[in-house]
C-alpha cells in the first residue's frame, strides 16, 4: 500500500508537470525528449505502481476472499512474493529517467518500431527490464486471484450467486494474464 501511495504521488507529480508543459507556449523543460520520457514514465508509475497495487493487488487481497466467503487468498503468500518484485521494477525504471538520451524513443518505447536514432541507450535496457519485472509481478497477482475465484468460494456460493464485484476481478486478471505475455513478447521479440 505504501509503494502504491509513492507511486500515485509520484505520477501525480508528472501528471502536473505534463499539464503545465501542454498548456504553456514553447517547451519549458528545454529539452524535447524530456516530454516523451515524462509521458511514458507517467503511464508506466501509473499503471503498475499505483492501479495494480493498490486498486487490484490491495484492495482486492481483502476484499476478494470476504466477497467468496472465504478465509483467505488460495496462495497468500504469493502476494506477497509478487510485491517485492515492483520496488525493484520501480527504481529501474526511475534510474532508465538518468541514463541514456530518453526513455521515449520516437513514437513507441520499442526500438525496432521506433527512431533509430535514440534507441541504442542503457535507459532503454532499464526501461524494459523494469516492465519485465512489473509484468511477473501482475501475472503472479493474476494468477493467485483466478485461482482463488474459482477454488477457494465457499461450498454454498454458486458461480451465478457470486457478487458482481468478484466477477469484475476475476475478469480483469484473465484479461490481464492473456495479454501481458503477449506485450512482454512484442517488447522481446519485435
């Protein structure tokens, strides 16, 4: 919960600065690249350090097993393995911000698909090597909420009776984890 509220401070921090940028005439950070590096760690913090953490991850930890009737998570301490991998996650891609011309390549963070030109830098290497770490951290999330959605209900819960709510995760995480292999794919292989 912790690392989600730095994360959410953290992204509300760049989303204020993006605002001010697009709503100024000229560049006020001076430096091009700078604005595309921003926007993308924006998205990034955004996304796997504040929504899954907190919304998915914390939110859902406590309040998934008491919507099932349940005691707990059906791997509990799987969580918690897959929590310690977004500090890391996080401070790579902090430190991709410092090395290297930029985070952004042109219009996509892939080099392949983007510039030449700025894609050969170590802040690349971070970048990507920090989404690898954030996107095994959500696929063990994943995996612990499908599989406590679908074994760990109570006996007298049928799937139709199950809250609506529970649905909603349980979707989302098998959404989650059939895309995620395909995007770690695209940024491996492309």
């Amino acid at each position: 919960f912790i690392l989600g509220v730095v994360g959410g401070f953290i992204g509300f921090g760049m989303s204020s600065i993006i605002r001010v940028e697009l709503s100024s005439v000229g560049d006020i950070m001076g430096y091009p690249l700078m604005f595309n590096s921003m926007t993308t760690l924006h998205a990034f913090i955004m996304i796997f350090f504040f929504i899954m953490p907190v919304m998915v991850g914390g939110f859902g930890n406590w309040l998934m097993p008491l919507l099932i009737n349940s005691v707990d998570m059906i791997f509990p301490r799987l969580n918690n393995m897959s929590f310690w991998l977004l500090p890391f996650s996080l401070i790579f891609l902090l430190l991709s911000g410092f090395f290297g011309e930029s985070l952004s390549t042109g219009w996509t963070l892939y080099p392949p698909l983007s510039n030449s030109m700025f894609s050969i830098t170590q802040s690349l290497d971070l970048c990507i090597f920090s989404l690898h770490l954030a996107g095994a951290s959500s696929i063990l999330g994943a995996i612990n909420f499908i599989c406590s959605f679908l074994q760990m209900k109570s006996s007298g819960i049928s799937f139709d009776m199950m809250p609506l709510f529970a649905w909603s995760i349980f979707i989302t995480t098998m959404l989650l984890l059939l895309a995620l292999p395909v995007l770690a794919g695209g940024i491996t292989m492309l």
